[in-house]
C-alpha cells in the first residue's frame, strides 16, 4: 500500500502570509505609537529635569552668598534681579540673576558700575522668573519653563 503525501491547499498558505502580514503590520503601529509616546515623555522629563536645574543653581548661588548684607533684590535696566555681593580685595563686585529676551542670565560687574541687562550669560531659558524679598530673610522664587512647568521655592538667608 503506498502512503499519500497530504497535500497542501493555496488558501492555507495565503492565509499564513495574511496573518504574518497582519502581525507585522500591528507591530508596526505599535512600534509608531510607542515611539511618540516615549518623545512626550523624554520632553516632559526633560523640561522638569531644567526647573529642577536651576532651582539647584539658584540655592547654591544663595547658599554661596548667605552673609550680612550679601543677598538683596534690586533691578538692573528696570528688570527685576537677584543680587549677590561678593567683596574681593576690598572692593565689592554683584552678580545679578535675571530674566532677559526669555533667558535667566547671569552677571558678574563691579559694584556701582553701569552694567547692561544684554551683557549677561545665559543660564537657561524661562518664561518667566519671578523673586520677592518677604521680610525676615526670606525670598520666594518663581520659574516656568518655556513648555509652561513652573517650581516655586522659599530660601531663607541666615544672615538676615
């Protein structure tokens, strides 16, 4: 008796390359969708890791300068500024921290000299930074970054 070979129909095999087909095609979409959903998340991160940043930058400068009479707010060309004095062989220089075009800058000028805002490094881009003297040593700072995440803090001067 001779055994027959079972044979294959076309459909089984048009079926198994549509379903083949039909995954990769899922596994694309899947793989499209994962990928925007990983970029929202990594500009996200990114824009709290700068607030983040620059909260650190500002504790630090005010840690740095937290003596009598070494932390104040003024303005430099009508711009609202975090001021740190710093004496250095007997002769007083500022750093100002401010928001200009967008940017938290930094300058460093000899006290009483005529500095202007436009000359400061850039530290980082903000919408918006706000700080207020509240009395008894206490600065409330405000930043928003330019995607619209804001932090807010209080550093006290134990100094004052």
């Amino acid at each position: 008796m001779k055994k027959t070979a079972p044979t294959s129909h076309p459909i089984s095999g048009l079926f198994s390359l549509l379903l083949f087909g039909l995954f990769v095609l899922f596994l694309l979409i899947m793989l499209l969708f994962s990928a925007q959903i990983y970029q929202r998340s990594i500009k996200k991160a990114d824009s709290e890791t700068d607030l983040g940043t620059i909260s650190s930058y500002i504790t630090t400068k005010f840690r740095q300068h937290d003596v009598q009479d070494g932390i104040f707010t003024d303005e430099l060309n009508d711009i609202p500024a975090l001021c740190f004095r710093d004496t250095i062989n007997n002769r007083d220089y500022i750093t100002y921290l401010y928001l200009d075009d967008g940017s938290l800058k930094e300058l460093f000028t000899a006290s009483g000299s005529s500095a202007q805002a436009n000359a400061g490094t850039v530290i980082a881009s903000l919408s918006d930074f706000q700080i207020e003297e509240k009395g008894n040593g206490f600065y409330y700072i405000f930043l928003q970054s330019t995607v619209g995440n804001t932090s807010e803090f209080f550093l006290h001067s134990s100094a004052d």
